[in-house]
C-alpha cells in the first residue's frame, strides 16, 4: 500500500499529496487566490485559459500539476532568458525541468533530449518558434506529454499588445497532439485577447480562470510632471536601495534621465530599442542580477525582466494605454510585496505620443489614440486609482477606499477660488480672440515674454501675467480640465482653443466649476499593508535583510542565476523577522522547501545566528514558526500536508508541532492519518520500539483494540496517544 490516490481516483487540488507537493518543493503551506481552480483544471485534462495578473502565482499552477501527474509538460515560452530562469528555478526546488532551444549547445540539447526520451523531465520549456521545426516534432514523438501550456498567451493576439507572429504557429500543436490538454496563461484581460487565444490556439470547452485585476500591494499615484529630476528624486528618497524603474517616452529622454539620475549620484542604467544588442543584454543582466537597482528605459525593457523585488516603477510620461500602464507599472512587486508605482505626465505627452503615431489612418490608429486619451484621463482623474483601473478591465472594485492610492490619501485638493481661476483663464482665451492652443494661452497667463507673446502683442492683454504665481503645467492643467468639463473645445490641426456656450456662460458667473490641484504633501503617505505585507523592517531587522540580500547576491552569481531564484524577497523578509535557529523552523518559512533547505539550510542558520548576535536581534528558541492563518480549510489542509511532509522526513511529533504551530493534539491527529494513509509499518522515530512492542504484548492479553483495557493493564504506564498511534501501526502490519 503506497500513500497516494489509486489510479482512477482523480488527483484533484484540495488532495494532501498535492499540498505536501507545493510544500515539499516550494515550501508554501498554501495555494494563491485561483490557483487551485487553475490546477484542478490541469489536472483534470480540461483545456483551460488562466488570466491572472502579475504576481498572480501563474508559474505554479502549471508547475505544480506538471509535477504530479505523469509524463512531461511542454511549457511554451516566449523568451529564452527567462526560460532559463524558469528552469533553473525548478531545478533549486528539486523539480527536473529542462529547455529545449536555439540558445543550447549540441552536447546540452543531447542531454536534455536523453533526459526527456527516459522520462526524467517533469517539464520542458520550448520558444515557438523552435516547436515549429521538423526537429521539435520529431524529438517530441515518443514523449508522453502530460498536457501544454502556453505562458503569455495574449502574445498569440494581434489584439495584445505584445504580439508575436511565431506564436501563430502555436495552433499547429493542437494536430500534433490531438489528445493532450492545452492551458494558456497571460495577465492580459480584455475580451478580444481572450477571444483570440481561446480561438488561435484551438483550445476546447475552455475553463476560464478569471482572477481579480487588483493589485493591493501596489500604491498608485499620478501628478503632474513640473521639475522631473526633483520630482524624481523624491521617489529615490523613499526607496533608498530598492529596485525601481523609470519609463520614459522616447530614448532621448531616456539617455537624458539616465545621465542626470547618474551625475546625481544614483547608478542607473539606460535601456531602449537603440543601443546595440549587446548593451540592451548587459544592462538588463545587471539590472536581474542586482548588480544595478535602476534602469531608465523606454517600453522596449520589457516582457525580459525578470526581477521580482522592483519596488517602484515611475513614469515620466503617460503610457501609450491602460494596457501598457497595467503591464509597465505592474512590474513592481512581482514578490507580492508593497512597491509603488508613480506617473508623472503633462498634456505635451499626448502630442508625443502622436508623433510617435502618426497621422491615425485606419480604424487601429484610430482605437490607438483612443486608448491614448483613455491613460489620460486615468492620469487626470480624481478617482480612486485602484477602482479606475480594474473597472476599466470591466471589474466592480469593493473598497470605498483603497488606502493605496494618491486620491484616497487625499493628496489633490479642490481648488477654492474655482470660479474666479476659470474666469482668469476663459478671458485670457477670448483676449486672444480664440486662435490659440492651450501652450500658447498658459504662456501668456504665466506671464512669458517669448518672441511669439512678442509679436502678438500679446504681453499687452490684461491677462498677461495674471497667473505668474502658479506653474505652467498646473495652469495647463486647469485648461485640460476646462475642456473635459466643456467649457473650452479644441478645434481643428492646431488644437485651437475656443469657449463653448457654458464657458461664456461661466465667464459671466452665471454656472459652476470644479477644479482640482495637487495638494502639498511633506511626506507621501504609505499603504496600508493591504496586499502581502510590507518589506518596511524595522532598524536592525532591516540590517539583516540587507545582509541576506548580499548572501543571496553572491551566491547567486556563483551559481549564474538570478538571485530569486535562490529565495524570493518575500521569504528574506521572512528569514529576517522570524529568525529561525533550526533546521525545522527554518522550514516552516514560506519559499523554503527540501531541497533549498538541504542546498542552502546551513549557511543561512550559521548566518542568521552569526548576525542576529551581532545586532543584537533575539531568535526564536522554540522554533516557533509564523502560525498560519486559521481562516480557511484549505490553510489547515496546507498544515496537514507540511505535516505529512515533515513526518515523511522522520521528524518527531514534537519538531511537527513546532513546525507547523499546531497543538501536539492536532499533530497526533495528523500522524495518524499519516499512518493510515502511508500505510507506516514501523513505529520509529514515533514511538520506541519497546514501547511499541509493550502495547503490542498487551493489546494481545487483553484480546482487546480498545484503548482503555490496554492503557489499564500496563497500569496506565504509557499513553493514550501512544497506544493510538501503536494501534494504528499494528493495523498496517495485519493488513499486509
Ligand atoms: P506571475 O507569473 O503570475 O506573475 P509568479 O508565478 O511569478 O506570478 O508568482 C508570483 C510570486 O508568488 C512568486 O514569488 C511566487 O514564488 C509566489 N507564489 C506562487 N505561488 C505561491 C503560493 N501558493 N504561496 C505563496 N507564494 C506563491
Ligand atoms: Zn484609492
């Protein structure tokens, strides 16, 4: 009798073995939101389209069911860096996993494909355009594929914003493997994509796993751009040796940023579509490899990045799309941790953007500048950011107040003298006869002399100079405010600015009007811990972090990977607040599993002693490990399989309870379902062997497997719980 499922009982998610899975090789007690939904799609062979946003927990649930299920997973992948990554990642976490593509040697491509012809692979990573190749084909013939999936699969969408022409081929695969279940997994949510993939790559009666778009432990902020680099410069205050990104619209501007971040003594890197291949590959390295934590780049730094610890991305102009906002800023806090992203913008970006564009000629550019007038009004509105976001991908947002977001700290303020600012504004409009653009107008109401005002005689209006005090761009933006609320239209190629009705109407003091301005904040405020908590540790928690980051870092250029694939941020921070002193608590951090514990256990418990002596920081003497949260069955079946695991690597009852911060009750409770369901025959390292083989000797006498007669006649000696667990063992034995 062997512990698991009988054959035609279908592994389903919620099944032990599955969990002690997740916690053996991840070393997480638990599943993610959709997550088990995902994988008891897979699982069942049921063809399925997995839409979660980034930092959703994607990888696992491809990853984990790959595991358990026999034969080989193809797993489709877009780039051969990250299937690198990938795979590299799998293999720390005792999961055998390999590549096939363009990027291998012979002598790796031979070993990989004798690994996958003997079976040995639970999963093998291949681009699309390597699958294509009568070689693919041929390798993979007499592979028992367990099921495919395909990551990033809204690249299979001419709809998605980063389509891919190789992955057309994909469709192919459903020929070529007629039988086999197909998964597509993407954090790209719009109806069309989805539509598209299901469609492109012929997937059948598909399950569709939609998950929530929010993302809590992102603080969103939007203001306007007035002076850049000190506007920059506050956000590096706030992240002093964290990652961040700062997006630019052209390469000009990001060679510009990068050398003025730079000359201020902040190393960053540029990163655009026109430096050589080669500069691209090595700042990016830098970059994932933390040798770098800044990178100025335009939207060519992309889907390639692979650091999940980036605690910041700014903009310093509006994204081309809700899409591409959704996509650039969501590459903060991949790790789940709070990071805040941040975008500063002004109405010249517009007018870039159309450069950039182009004079809209069919109904796709048109669709284009659409969207770019969408990111704009999203920059520019007063609603709650979260809410903005995930009702634009057509989701109701719970919260009256995110607590995570510039609007719902309150940094816009309404302005008081709305009317009279509207008034100032409205006559300066009509004083230049309505043939001007909104530049032009907030220059004169600035009060610039410039050869343009000059010739016009516009320094002579009355309103020249009559908003000296405020700056361009909040006067540009109180035009732009104008406009959405109809008293101002722009008109024809040069955006001429003219009043409407209402705005006569307002000039006279005859109607009403709101306008807003950002409000002076001395320190932004933080969230709210909404999403999976904080990396803020406190002083000398926060000095052994930063020592756990070195460790990772060297240990993870020793070894060539990037550093989270050695442990995540999340589970340093951890490590750090906890402070395990044995083996056992160790494992009882999330993102520890066997294997990185056997790899890496020592050096971090002589570490953490070593440093935790030195600053001072006290460390857990009774192991005691972060209980987990009781809320749900699934957590306590998330204990019981970490039990099972624990249990299968002989630890004692007592390790088992510290471990998993149960009552040694509970814990006994899982030993014996333990026992029953692992069929365990011998009784060590449970239970003495004599003591064993007294309750045996007794049980016998007595003629009885009731508790109390045994526990009776050896003179109440040994335990109840003793005798179950000896009861439970001798069963196994009889039923042999
Ligand atoms: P996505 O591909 O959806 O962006 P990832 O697969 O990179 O997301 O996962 C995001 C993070 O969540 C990773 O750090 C991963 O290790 C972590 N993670 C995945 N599954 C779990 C889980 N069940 N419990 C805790 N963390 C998880
Ligand atoms: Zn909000």
């Amino acid at each position: 009798m062997s512990g698991t499922t009988a054959p035609n009982q279908r592994l389903t998610a919620e099944a032990p073995e599955l969990i002690a899975l997740l916690m053996k090789h991840w070393g997480y007690p638990a599943f993610l939101p959709n997550q088990a939904e995902a994988v008891d799609n897979v699982l069942a062979g049921q063809d399925s389209l997995v839409i979660l946003p980034t930092g959703g927990g994607k990888s696992m649930c491809y990853q984990l069911p790959a595991l358990a299920l026999p034969g080989t997973a193809i797993v489709v992948s877009p780039l051969l860096s990250l299937m690198k990554d990938q795979v590299d990642a799998l293999t720390a976490s005792g999961v055998p996993a390999g590549a096939l593509n363009s990027s291998l040697s012979a002598e790796e491509r031979r070993d990989v494909t004798q690994r996958l012809r003997q079976g040995e692979l639970k999963l093998l990573y291949v681009s699309p355009e390597g699958l294509a190749t009568p070689y693919m084909v041929e390798t993979l013939r007499d592979v028992a594929v367990s099921f495919i999936a395909v990551d990033e699969a809204h690249c299979v969408s001419q709809w998605g914003h980063d389509y891919r022409a190789d992955y057309r081929n994909l469709g192919a695969l459903r020929q070529w493997f007629p039988d086999v279940a197909m998964h597509g997994f993407t954090a790209t949510a719009t109806e069309a994509v989805r539509q598209d993939v299901i469609a492109s790559l012929g997937l059948r009666q598909t399950a569709v796993v939609v998950g929530s778009f929010d993302r809590p432990n992102l603080t969103y902020r939007a203001t306007y751009r007035r002076d850049l680099m000190a506007q920059l410069e506050q956000v590096l205050e706030r992240h002093k040796g964290e990652a961040g990104i700062v997006y630019c619209i052209s390469r000009a501007e990001v060679e510009q940023v990068a050398a003025a971040l730079s000359k201020r003594g902040h190393k960053a890197l540029p990163y655009h579509a026109g430096l050589g291949a080669e500069v691209r590959r090595k700042h990016q390295e830098a970059f994932a490899n933390e040798q770098v934590d800044l990178i100025v780049a335009t939207v060519a730094f992309g889907m390639g990045i692979d650091r999940s610890n980036v605690r910041f991305v700014a903009h310093a102009g509006l994204p081309r799309s809700i899409e591409n906002y959704q996509q650039e800023a969501g590459r903060a806090g991949r790790d789940r941790l709070d990071a805040e992203c941040i975008l500063f913008f002004g109405g010249q970006d517009l007018m870039a953007w159309k450069r950039i564009l182009g004079a809209p000629a069919t109904e796709y550019d048109r669709a284009a500048l659409e969207k770019l007038n969408e990111v704009y009004r999203f920059a520019r509105s007063l609603t709650c950011r979260h809410r903005f976001l995930v009702s634009y991908f057509g989701e109701d947002y719970p919260h009256a107040n995110c607590g995570a977001c510039d609007v719902c700290f309150g940094e816009h303020a309404e302005l008081d003298e709305a009317v009279l600012m509207s008034q100032k504004i409205l006559s300066c409009v009509a004083r230049v006869r309505e043939s001007f653009g909104g530049r032009h107008v907030a220059e004169v109401l600035k009060g610039a002399k410039h050869a343009k005002i000059l010739q016009h005689g516009h320094d002579q209006l009355s309103t020249h100079g009559l908003l000296a005090e405020y700056h361009l761009n909040d006067i540009g933006d109180w035009i732009d405010q104008l406009v959405m609320q109809g008293f101002l239209v722009r008109e024809g190629e040069w955006q001429v600015l003219h009043l409407t009705e209402s705005g006569r109407r307002l000039m006279r003091g005859d109607d009403n009007v709101r306008l807003s301005a950002p409000r002076a904040v001395d320190k932004p405020k933080k969230a709210k811990r909404t999403g999976g908590g904080g990396v803020e540790l406190a002083g000398p928690e926060e000095e052994l972090f930063q020592a756990l980051r070195a460790w990772r870092r060297e240990l993870a250029s020793e070894r060539g990977v990037p550093p989270y694939v050695i442990l995540t941020d999340a589970t340093l921070v951890e490590l750090a607040r906890e402070r395990p002193a044995s083996h056992v608590a160790l494992m009882g951090i999330k993102g520890i599993g066997e294997s990185k514990a056997r790899a890496f256990g020592e050096q971090l418990l002589v570490l953490l002693a070593d440093h935790s002596a030195e600053l001072g920081l006290a460390q857990a003497e009774a192991v005691a490990a972060a209980p987990a949260p009781v809320e749900s069955a699934r957590a306590s079946t998330g204990q019981q399989a970490a039990a099972f695991t624990a249990f299968r690597k002989g630890l004692g009852l007592e390790d088992v309870a510290a471990l998993t911060g149960r009552a040694a009750s509970t814990v006994e409770g899982y030993l014996l379902e333990f026992i029953r369901e692992e069929g365990v025959d011998s009784p060590e390292p449970w239970l003495a062997r004599e003591v064993y083989d007294q309750v045996g000797a007794t049980a016998r006498e007595v003629k009885a497997e009731r508790l109390r007669p045994i526990h009776e006649a050896l003179g109440g000696a040994i335990d109840y719980g003793q005798i179950r667990i000896a009861l439970a063992i001798m069963a196994n034995q009889h039923s042999r």
